[in-house]
C-alpha cells in the first residue's frame, strides 16, 4: 500500500499518527516570530471547564497554550464573543496575526472581515473542517489555513455509527417514554428496525467516511456504497467491501441510510434539498455530522413530517449556535421520532481535544521557527488550496 493509502485509510486506532507525518511540504519561511498577536475564538466552558481542566478548547482552559505563547514574548487573546462588529473577535481582528478558530464555535471570519484584517497571515482550525473561513478571500490574500487533520475523524466516526444506530433502532423515543414513566413496548417496536441487512452509503469517503464504512462492515450490512469525485484507492475500497457509485442520484436512490462526510464548500452548500430529497428512499435515514449548511433545514424538517426520511440525526448546524426556534430542534416523523440532533460535539471528545490542542501547538511551533508544515495539515497554501477535499480544481 503507498504511504497515502496508509496515512489516510489505514486502520483508525492509527488516526494520532497522522499528526506525525514523514514527508513534508517544503514551505518557505516568511514569518518574522516575535510579539505576534494571536486570537483565539473557542467556546465557553463556564462550570464544565472548572470542573474539567481537560476541556482544552474552551474559552478558560485556552488550548492549554497560554504560557507557552506569552513566555515567548506572543500577545495570546481567548474570546467566545464573535458575533457582530462590537464583537471582541471583531475588534481584535484588524491587528491580528494569527487566527485560531474552531468549527464547535465558529468565528466566521467572512471574505468583508478578512479585507479589514491586513496582518493576519495565519489561520489555525483547531480540529477540521474550515469552512467557517472564506477560504477563496484566503487564497487571494495569501493567508494560509491550516488544520489538526485528522484530529478528531474516528470522535465523528463513532459518532455517526451511533447515530444510525440510534435512528434504525428507535432509541430516542424508546428512552424518553421511560423517562415519562410509561412502558408500551409496541409503539416503539413499530419504528424499529435492525442495521444488519441494509443498504449505507457514505457520501464523502475521506477520513471519516472511510472510517464509518470500516466501523459499519461488522453489522453485516447488504451493502457498503460511497460517492466521492476523489475514488478510493482499490486496496482501500477492497479491505472494506464499497462500492462507488458516480452519480448522486442513483447513490442516494439505493441507500436505507445515507450519512454525509464531505466537507462544506461551493459544491456541497444546500446539496441535500427537496429535488435530491425525493430520489432519497422512502422512509430513509439520514445522519450529517460534516456540516449543517449541507442539508437544506426546512427541506429536512418537511421530508422527516412527510416521511420521505424516517429520521435525521447529527451534531452540526447551518447557523452555531443553532437558534432556539431552529427547525432541526423540534422536528419529528409521524411517530413523534426520528430526531438525533445533538449540539456540535462530536468531534471534541475529551480525547480528540487533547489531539486538537497538541496539533495547533505543533502548527504554531513550525510557523514560529520557519518549519515546514505537515502536508496533510494544509488547507490553504500561500495562495493556493493545497487539498483536494474541497471541491474540484
Ligand atoms: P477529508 O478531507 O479526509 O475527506 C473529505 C472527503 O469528501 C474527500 O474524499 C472529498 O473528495 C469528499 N468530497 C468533497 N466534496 C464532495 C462532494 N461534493 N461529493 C462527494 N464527496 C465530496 O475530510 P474528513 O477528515 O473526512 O472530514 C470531513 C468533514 O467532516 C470536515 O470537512 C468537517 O466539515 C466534518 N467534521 C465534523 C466534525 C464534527 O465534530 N462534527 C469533526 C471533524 C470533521
């Protein structure tokens, strides 16, 4: 197998080794170290982060990189607050130099912030996915952004497993209706299916995707299905039994259950609508942990009432935090069911955040002594995308 089938498909319990690669890009050192300013965006711990120091990407544990930063004469400012102009992660953005962001609690730093930011030059997603970054304003600006890349892609993993599970298998109405103290077995098992025997499909057979279908082969399903522009290698699509499918409609026609594991882009935004809804199964599952804005909200709230889906289930969100009144809160099929949605977590685990906040450290630590940066880390290079995760080029 070549060394890129090993660094991204090669068994999951070896993910932290992609934070250790071997071959590396040959970037140029154009950074002058000294008194940076960095800004970071992270969410609000409040009692959970005194309570758990190792909650490293909260707002109070401050990935864990504050000494270190100001022992090296850096200026190292930590805020939740980044909505609106009066935001602190607004103001501060106009002599920043580096941007650290995570996707739990994005900092959306937009094409209109990024033309009043004239210093910034680095940004760091700690964690994957940096969609919430106008990464084509990034490219004209020569502004890189990088992330933890594969930080945290078996947290979705298991993840995304759990979620069919919990959507086939009736778990969460099962559950609520012992918590109201009553037992009716029958109107649960009247939704409730087993996983063994159905058809998945993963749209998106990266990182994640490819670790969902390792992790789903032992429910002996029907079949395993994926849609990719990027094929797996033949070794990789072999050892877990996928087969490609090159057109999406006819890929989400044959699924039972279809989850999303493609990253947000121009390609993806609003891809899962009404018009791609109706070539979905009747009475499908549907599990998106990638990104909210892939899925159409209201579209997904109607097809779940109309039973054209049987359940949705997932952990991000168009908008984060999600609205009180966001259709994906409240929605249910006919059976008062089919809800899986959860706040955006599941890719900072108390183990995936050791593994975010260790990698951003490592990113700096490059960019401050001119090294290069791991390849697989590179979302945008200077000037140009470096990966080939977002969309075709
Ligand atoms: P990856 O870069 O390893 O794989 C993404 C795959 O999606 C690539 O193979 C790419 O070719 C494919 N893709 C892109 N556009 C596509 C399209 N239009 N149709 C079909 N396939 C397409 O990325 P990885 O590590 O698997 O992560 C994927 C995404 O998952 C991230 O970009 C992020 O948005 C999301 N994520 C969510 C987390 C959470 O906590 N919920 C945590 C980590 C990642």
């Amino acid at each position: 197998a070549s060394a890129a089938f090993k660094r991204n498909f090669a068994s999951s319990a070896k993910a932290p080794r992609l934070l250790s690669g071997r071959t590396l890009a040959p970037t140029v050192n154009h950074n002058s170290s000294a008194g940076l300013k960095i800004l970071a965006v992270l969410y609000k711990g409040g009692e959970a982060a005194k309570q758990e120091p190792r909650l490293l990407g909260s707002v109070e544990n401050q990935l864990g990189i504050r000494e270190w930063l100001e022992s090296q004469g850096h200026e190292y400012i930590v805020t939740d607050d980044k909505e609106g102009p009066n935001s602190v992660f607004q103001k501060n953005l106009k002599d920043t130099d580096i941007l650290i962001t995570t996707p739990f609690h994005p900092g959306y730093l937009t094409r209109e912030l990024i033309e009043k930011s004239p210093n910034l030059k680095l940004c760091v997603t700690a964690g994957v996915g940096s969609d919430h970054i106008d990464l084509n304003a990034a490219v004209e600006r020569n502004i890189e952004v990088l992330e933890v890349t594969g930080s945290n892609v078996t947290s979705v993993a298991e993840h995304v497993v759990m979620s069919i599970l919990l959507l086939v298998r009736n778990f969460v109405p099962a559950h609520e209706m012992i918590e109201r103290g009553e037992w009716q077995v029958s109107e649960i098992a009247k939704n409730a299916y087993d996983l063994e025997g159905k058809v998945i499909g993963t749209l998106g057979a990266g990182r994640i995707g490819y670790r969902v279908l390792e992790r789903l082969q032992p429910f002996s399903p029907k079949e395993l299905l994926y849609y990719d522009y990027n094929a797996l290698p033949e070794a990789a699509a072999k050892q877990v039994n996928a087969r490609r499918v090159e057109d999406l409609k006819d890929f989400v026609s044959q699924c039972d259950i279809v989850t999303v594991n493609a990253p947000l882009h121009e390609g993806t935004r609003n891809l899962i609508n009404a018009d791609l809804l109706k070539h979905f199964k009747k009475g499908a599952w549907l599990v998106n942990t990638a990104r909210g804005a892939i899925c159409n909200a209201e579209d997904v709230a109607a097809a779940l009432k109309s039973g054209q889906l049987n359940g949705y289930a997932g952990d991000v969100w168009n908008v984060q935090p999600a609205p009180k009144d966001h259709p994906w809160r409240q929605m249910k099929n006919k059976y008062g069911g089919g809800n899986g949605m959860v706040p955006h977590y599941s890719g900072t685990t108390l183990d995936a955040q050791a593994r975010y906040a260790a990698g951003t450290k490592q990113i700096l630590e490059n960019y401050f002594k001119g090294k290069p940066q791991e390849p697989a880390n590179i979302i945008v290079g200077r000037g140009k995308y470096e990966t080939k995760s977002y969309g075709q080029r």
